[in-house]
C-alpha cells in the first residue's frame, strides 16, 4: 500500500499534528485511507481511543469536513465515527492537510449523536461565511447519519 503523510492545521494553518496512514482509494476529489492511533488511551464521551485502534479515514477536497471510521485494537468491533469540521481538505503529492475549525461531531454505533467542542469554535474570529459553511457541514453530516441504518 502507499503511504500518505496527514498534517492537522489548526484554523490559522498552524500544523497540531501529523501522522502516516495507507492509501486505500483515491478519487478526484477524495482520498481513503486507514491509520492507527498512536497516541496513549484518551476517553472522551464515552469512547476510548486506545493505541492501536483502526482508523479507516475519508477525506474531502470539495466537503467542509471529513470522517473517521473507528474499529478496537483488541476485537476489531466499530467504536463510532469522528467527524471533523473544517476547511476542505488539501491534496498534495503524499500529503493530505486539512484546517480544523475546533467543531466535531461524534456518532455512536446506535446512531446517537454528540456536538463536541460548539464554545470552542464559537470563540474563533471567523468570518461570517466560514461559519455558514461549517453549520452546513454539521447540518449535511447529522442528515447523512440520520439515513444510515445502525444495528
């Protein structure tokens, strides 16, 4: 498999992390790819990400957001989907980069659904578009996970 390079920037373009994963699927205006959390246990919401766990990561050039598939290390069952709101993402030989806007949306293999970090992104000094955009991003990500049918 080809490697890719991810590079999480913060809203100014600042890089906040970075990380490889494998190319899965490329499209004009998406890539896939799966990578493997690296960081200690961290637990948010009732989800614990341990290191090791399967990310199976979609990103968008043409989206204001993109989307996590999350499987267990250990047993390899679905822990939910981690949505990030952001600017579109950047795709540059074997590099994919994308601006986070601080808002996320958490859905549960149920289906229930958790708005993360809204005070956050309402602190950030963001343009009235660029918000518009990130609402329409949540709202089309909340609909998209509504029509899907969970176990």
């Amino acid at each position: 498999m080809f490697n890719l390079t991810v590079i999480k920037l913060d809203y100014l373009g600042r890089e906040t992390w970075r990380y490889n994963g494998q190319l899965i699927e490329r499209g004009e205006n998406h890539i896939i790819l799966k990578a493997y959390f690296d960081h200690q246990e961290y637990s948010f919401e009732g989800l614990l990400l341990r290191k090791g766990d399967l990310f199976i990561e979609s990103f968008f050039n043409d989206r204001w957001y993109n989307i996590f598939e999350i499987y267990n290390a250990i047993d390899e069952k679905l822990k939910g989907w981690y949505c990030n709101i952001g600017w579109p993402a950047s795709f540059q030989n074997h590099t994919i980069s994308y601006r986070d806007l601080a808002l996320d949306l958490l859905v549960f293999p149920n289906g229930n659904q958790t708005i993360l970090d809204r005070d956050e992104f309402e602190a950030l000094p963001l343009s009235r578009n660029v918000r518009q955009q990130a609402e329409s991003a949540l709202k089309n990500l909340q609909e998209y996970f509504n029509k899907k049918t969970f176990p």
